[in-house]
C-alpha cells in the first residue's frame, strides 16, 4: 500500500459517518475554517489519505454535485487521488431484496474488520432514481458494522440515471482506496442493468440467493448467475440448512455447464448464514483463492485494464451522446424526423444522416 | 398490397439470381444500357416495383457498395421504395449451424410459395466479416427455392461490421417488400449478438434446435431463448422423433417459466422435418395466430415502431462514434490517454472529457 494509514489513536476523528458534528461537533468547526481558509483540493487530499472519513464524506458528496464549481474541484481531488487507488480488492455483491444483503455485509464485513481489513461498502441502486431515497440511507442498516473505526459505509448517490450512479460509485471508490480502504464492496439489487455495471467495476462478484427455488424464480434476471463468481445461499439456518445444501448443489453442477471464465476460474456454489456466522468465513477464503490464482494468471490486471478502458469508451460515448441530445437545433429537428421514421417517409438510417448533419453545422 | 404485383408471365426475367446472364444474356445488356441512359434511382425504383428481381439485385449491389455515388444512390432508391415497404411479415430464423437451417428454409420457403406467398431470404452473418464469404454464398445451398419465380434469395452482405451487415440488410428488406415479397426470412447463426440485431428488424423469432441437450450444448447463447417465439425442435425424423417430442415437451415447460412477453403471445415449441415435411405447416399456422393476435393488441404496429426507434438511435449512436474515432485529433491523442488511463495516471472519465474536448474544438 502506498498511502500513509489511518491513525489508529484517534479513532474519534474518524468514527462517525452519519452525523460527524454528534461526535465531535469542535472538529467539524476546524474542518471548515480550514476548507475556507484553503478552498483546495488538496486539503480533502490530504485528509483523505490520513483516512479521515468525515473529509472522505465531504469529497464523495463534492463528487455527487452537479455544481460546476463542485465538478471542477471533484475532478482535481480525483486526480490527486489516482496515485494512491487501485490497491485493493473490489467485490461486487448482488442479490434481490428479501435475501438478507445488509444482513451478510454485516457479518462479512465484521469478519473482513477482524481479518485486519479497512472495509467500504459502497452502492449502485437503480431504484434510487425513482425514490430518490437509497438502499443504504436507511439508518438502521449496518449500524453495527458502519460505527467501526476501520468500516465506511456510503450510500447510493441518489436522483441520477443509472450510469450516472455507476460512475460516481466508481470515482467514489478511487477517493476510499487513496483514504486506505483495502476492500471495497459495492453492493446492488439483482434484477436489472445495474449488475452489469457493476461487475464492469469490481474484481469478484458474489451472488447471494435463498434456499430452494431457481434463480429466475427467485427474480434473478438470465445472465446474471453467469457474470457470478460466488454463488452464495444465505439464510442456510435452522430447517432450511437441508433446503440450502441441496440448492448450492444444484447451482454447482449447473454452474459446470458454463462456458469456462477468461479468468479460468470455476463459479462455485457455498451456503452461510449471516445470523449464525457459518459459512462466513469460507467466503472470505474462496476470495482469496480467486485472487490468488488470477494474480498469477494476469487476470487480475488484465481485467481491471480492461475495465478502465470499458469505462473510458462508455464514458466518450455518453459524452458524445449527451452534446448530440441536448442541442437546439437538434431537439427542434429529432422530433419532426422521428414522426417521419415513425411513419416509414424516412429510414431510421437517413433520418440518423439528417440530424447528424444538423448537429455538425450547428457547432461550426 | 399497395405495390404493383409481378407479372407472373414473364418468369424468365426473374427466375435467376445467382447468374442472369447466363439465363438472358440480351435482358443484361438492354438493363445496362437502360442504366446507362436514365442513370438515376427511377429505374431501378420501376424495376424493383415491377418485382424484377435482376434489378432487385441490382439495387441491393448499391446499398451494399461503400463507394460514395453508390451511397447517394442508395439513399434515393430507398427513399423511393419506403412508401412501398412495410407491408410484409418479416420473420428472423436462427439456429447453430448443423441443425438443418438452410434445409428448414428450403422446406418452410416452399410451403410459403405454395400457400401463394412471395419470399425473400435474406442473411445476417457475422462470420462473413471474417471470411468475407457468406453462409448464404454457397451454390448448392437452397437451390431449389431459390430458382422459384417467386422466390428472392440474397447472401449477406460480406466483409462490414456486424452492425453495418444488420443495417444493409435491414435496407435490403425495405427494397425486397416495395419489389411485392411479403414475407421476408432473415436467417442468422445463433452463436453470437446477430440474434439481438435481427431480433430487433424482424416481428416474430423463430428458434432451430436439435432434439436432445439443452441451447446452452447446442451452443446457442443465453438469452436468445427468452427471445424467441417459437422453438422448433429440427430433424425429428426416423429414430429422433420420441427425443424430439420429448425435447419440444422441456422447452414447452421451460418457456412457460418466462416472464409473459410484451406481445402477450405465450412462446411456445414444436417439432419437424424439414427432411419429410413433417410440422412445416404448423410453424406457419403458429405464426399466423400470432400475427392474428398481435394485430389485434396492436403490438404489431407498436413493436415496429419501437425498431424504427431503436435503429435511428443506433445509426445516432454509430454516427456519432465513427465522427470521433476518425478524427485525427482524437486518434492521435486517444493512444495517449488511453495508456495514462491504463496506467491509473488518469481517470477514465478525465481521459473521456479531454478527448471530447478536443474532439470539439477540432471541428469547430
């Protein structure tokens, strides 16, 4: 690891996530004189890598912003950050709600705490695009786990499309890799694009399902069981631990019917329960034999470049799509074009020449 | 119908494809002069109407060419034959190679010219990028349909993108329903993304599959099932009727495990043989109630125009990104980028937004 680590003695300064001012209200104070005083970049630098989560808290919702003035500063802290990020293992964590996510973050994540792990569980939640609430903005989720010295829990940037949410969690991981967190996982819901992104972002993906049932009963969209690394039945507790073993068997000769992974990794099937604790550890084990094994490969980087280049290209062309849609002369023109495609007086691929051809002359 | 329909006397003149001259050499050459003399999009427009299929042919030459005069000559072939297209039944069949496609289209074309249909087949074949050959470019492959008057065979369109085949063949469908082909068969091998660009030109998908093992060892992707709206279970002749009742019986079951399909049809699968014409008829009957119920939901309509949507979004999309990558700005500083990205010197949205911001400024 290259940045500097926490200071373990002032477990105070960076304890709380949700309320910062309850604990240390004398701090929060300082903090501000100094943001004003300095007004750069490099001050949420700095406390970011001395692991301060409050400063760490204040940089991600910089990021979140969509002032000008906050995109400009988000964009240097990330620069500043890039140095020190891209050291840690990224999970991704799906599963639909009634599996018992939070439940299993709890119980990892205290297990991972125990390990000696700085742990960020991060969110992409498509849902909180309609709500504008968020998955993890309830406050009695991992409130164990989020009160932990060594734990930051972020929730879901909220009101943005879906890649917008993607590409803030991803930044946001940047900025928690330079504060030191050296596991991030970055949890979903099972049932829509959003896993997609999210596996385009992590190392590992873990899919958590309940005893008994297919996946596809259980809401699980097709395609999803194939991007997983882990299949993982949770809840394998009291009657239901029989129920447990027969579905992860089931899963584990199923998953032998893919086509071999690029990372020549074998999917397997695993049962925990995160009220009891059993199988918790072996998750953590299975992991570890995963990275093992594709750091030796070259997977491991070769994917993470792949990543990085995947988003590179998504990011051009959302960029490129975005100045295409919101200018003038084009919005004035699409929807008379539109109506033509519509009504088959135009093919979509000479109305698409014609509205490129107005976009082009109306930025000369 | 509105278009002008064949006249049915003179089959000579559109009997042959593969080689016209060799079946009138003196029609070649008055065609040619005519050319010649007119040398505008009218001719071939009277001649597609006319439901000449040398000039059919012809015109499709065009579309396909790259050259620039060919590509403004397209455009105004198409646009004339737009108000004559629509009007067809568009089917998308796929299947791995070796489940018998090309002998099903022989079987099924045949029953279709018999019931009093005019059929184009036409192909969408991401190997021919590869090979620049064609799956459709063998001779002796469905020979006997396509000698028959009403009948258009068409290889695809070879050495192109996958996404520029797709849209070629998509206009290739506009010219053969304004030359009077009311039904067009777009064939595809099910191993790739062809299915889902043919799924989004054709109103029914129809899916080959061998009797006995499952799409996943047939090599047929996930996904493209839940596609489509019929399975058939191929080669049920001889010893493979029982596996392949016994096959149809599973997919029957599995689809019903779907979730229900915009079009309200319920997917279901049949058995044939394209070898004893057994089941041929039923796969029309199937698509005719679906027709029947979809034109009454109004689906039919909707679900075009949501294509028509959706590949003017797409030729949007493609425009946008070919004006990028080919500007020699962009292409000189993308190398650099894309290895500081690589190199977690840069984010890949900074990398994107420098790139979008040169891309702008040297067109301005």
């Amino acid at each position: 690891m290259k940045k500097k680590s926490t200071d373990q003695t002032t477990p105070k300064v960076i304890a709380g996530v949700k309320s910062p001012t309850a604990l240390n209200p004398h701090l929060k104070n300082i903090l501000a004189q100094k943001r004003k005083q300095q007004g750069d970049a490099a001050h949420y630098v700095q406390g970011i890598q001395e692991g301060n989560k409050v400063i760490l808290s204040q940089a991600i919702t910089i990021i979140e912003s969509t002032r000008p003035a906050d995109q400009k500063m988000a964009k240097s802290i990330i620069e500043k950050c890039l140095p020190f990020a891209n050291q840690s293992i990224r999970l991704g964590i799906t599963g639909t709600p009634g599996v018992g996510k939070s439940t299993f973050i709890e119980a990892f994540g205290s297990h991972l705490v125990e390990q000696g792990k700085k742990v960020a569980v991060l969110a992409v939640d498509p849902s909180s695009k309609i709500s504008g609430g968020s998955i993890l903005g309830d406050k009695t989720r991992m409130e164990k786990l989020a009160h932990l010295a060594n734990v930051f829990v972020r929730p879901s940037p909220a009101k943005s499309s879906l890649g917008g949410v993607a590409r803030k969690t991803r930044e946001t991981m940047i900025l928690c890799e330079a504060a030191g967190f050296d596991t991030i996982l970055v949890e979903t819901v099972g049932v829509g694009q959003s896993e997609t992104l999210v596996h385009s972002m992590v190392d590992f993906f873990l899919l958590l399902l309940l005893p008994g049932g297919g996946d596809e009963l259980q809401g699980i969209k097709r395609g999803i069981v194939e991007m997983a690394d882990l299949v993982l039945i949770n809840k394998a507790d009291g009657d239901r631990v029989k129920l447990a073993k027969r579905t992860s068997i089931d899963y584990k000769n199923a998953l032998h019917l893919f086509p071999p992974k690029t990372s020549n990794w074998t999917a397997t099937a695993l049962i925990c329960s995160a009220l009891t604790n059993d199988g918790i550890e072996e998750v953590w084990e299975q992991i570890g034999k995963y990275i093992k094994l594709t750091k030796e490969n070259q997977y491991f980087e070769n994917n993470r470049q792949q990543q990085a280049k995947y988003w590179l290209e998504a990011a051009i062309s959302q960029g490129l799509q975005t100045a295409f849609y919101q200018n003038e002369v084009v919005q004035k023109a699409l929807i008379k074009i539109e109506q033509a495609v519509l009504k088959n007086e135009l093919s979509p691929f000479q109305g698409a020449e014609q509205l490129l051809k107005l976009f082009k002359t109306s930025i000369i």
